[in-house]
C-alpha cells in the first residue's frame, strides 16, 4: 500500500454543505466549473457498470476542454500487469491509488482528453459511448476490468451534473485541500472535501482533517459516494 497515493474524501449533504461552504470560505466567483455526466444501466435494483466495479465519466471544464475516465473501483491488484503495472507510462493518464472515503480501496483509471464537440455529440446522443473512449481505455478495460461482455451496450446518461471545484482550501495540515460541490435536478447538492497524500501518511492526514471539521462543527455524511448517490438518483 505504501507505494501509492491515497485521496481522502468526505462528504456533506443537506443543510450541512452551506455550513461547509460558508466554514472554509468557498467563493462561487473564484470556483473552477465543470459539467460532469455519468454512463450507466440500471439493473433490477442495481447498475450494471458500478456494482461490477467500473465507473464511466464524462467532463466539460469551463475553459471548452473536456476528458473522460475509465475507472475501476475496487481495482483487482491482480489485473494490474503487464503494460498496465502501477507505474508505467501511457499516452493518457492512468493512475493507480487508493480511494479512501469510508475506507481505504484501491482504484486504477485511465484519464484522456475529448474535443468539445465530440463530448458534445455523446451527450447528445449523436455518438456512442464506446466513441468516448479512447483506445488506452478500452484496452484497459479489456485487460484489467471484469467480463462484462458488451460493456457499452444499452448505456444511458446520468446528468447534467454542475460541479464547482476549490483547491488551497486553509485548514491546519499542509497537504492541498480541496473542495467541490454538485448540484443537480435543480436543488439536489452535496460538497466533498478531498486531498491526496502517500498512503503512509494518510491515517494521520485524515485524522487531523476529521478534527478540523469536528472543530468546524459540521457532520459527515457517510451513507454512500458521490457517485453512487447521484448514479442512484438519476438512472
């Protein structure tokens, strides 16, 4: 574990993301805007793609950029190999650390760049999902995710989402903390606070954060992620 980053993430809901916003002097002139949908399938009572462990993400920044990710949540350590070890180097962005919002699990993605229009076109369903994704990613998928069988198949959005993202947040520690709050059908938010450390050193990072927002007097909300819920409410 000890070579790996961790991202430690808490949650907020309800009345408590105003308290939070207004604790750690969150501007909305000062935020970064993103726009973010999500692809899945509900299944029964489940989605096919997040029980199996594979999140699909799509983002517009306010800037006319935009990227998707490919990850795998849990991770199996055992898939990781081969070209896809912890490490090595690829033409997208892959990343291997832990996610650590109720407890420590490890995640592995592929992050890549889409033209606007291109975003544009999936999200409006002028363009398949599987065009979304790079070849990196897809092969990703094949080597190190689960046999899904036809993974983009019968896929539907989750979204819009509006997202507005602060990092160099003051708080006791000197690791970045950062921030970002969701919103969406009209008044469904939350704010997650987040920052990555070696995952030595993360038990003592978010010891001293848990402190920072109990002395703040705010209350976590650990029922389920931000993606899960907002996956949950909208498919």
């Amino acid at each position: 574990m000890g070579e790996h980053q961790a991202e430690i993430k808490f949650t907020f809901a309800g009345a408590d993301v105003a308290a939070a916003v207004s604790s750690y002097d969150l501007d909305r002139a000062t935020a970064d805007r993103r726009t973010i949908h999500f692809l899945d399938e509900r299944a029964g009572t489940g989605l096919r793609l997040f029980d199996a462990g594979v999140v699909l993400r799509l983002r517009g920044h306010g800037d006319d950029t935009g990227d998707t990710t490919l990850k795998l949540r849990p991770a199996p350590p055992d898939r990781l190999t081969g070209r896809w070890l912890p490490g090595t180097e690829h033409t997208d962005e892959y990343r291997v650390e832990y996610d650590w919002a109720r407890k420590p699990v490890l995640a592995a993605s592929v992050v890549a760049d889409i033209e606007p229009d291109d975003l544009a076109e999936v999200v409006s369903g002028d363009r398949k999902p599987k065009q979304a994704c790079t070849d990196e990613q897809l092969d990703f998928l094949k080597c190190c995710g689960p046999d899904l069988g036809h993974p983009f198949r019968g896929l539907h959005l989750a979204g819009p989402i509006t997202a507005l993202r602060w990092s160099g947040l003051t708080w006791p520690g000197s690791a970045d903390l950062r921030a970002e709050q969701w919103t969406y059908s009209g008044d469904r938010t939350f704010l997650e606070l987040s920052l990555k450390v070696p995952f030595a050193e993360a038990p003592a990072y978010r010891d001293l954060l848990t402190a920072d927002i109990e002395h703040r007097a705010l209350h976590i909300d650990d029922a389920t992620t931000k993606t899960e819920t907002v996956l949950r409410d909208l498919l």
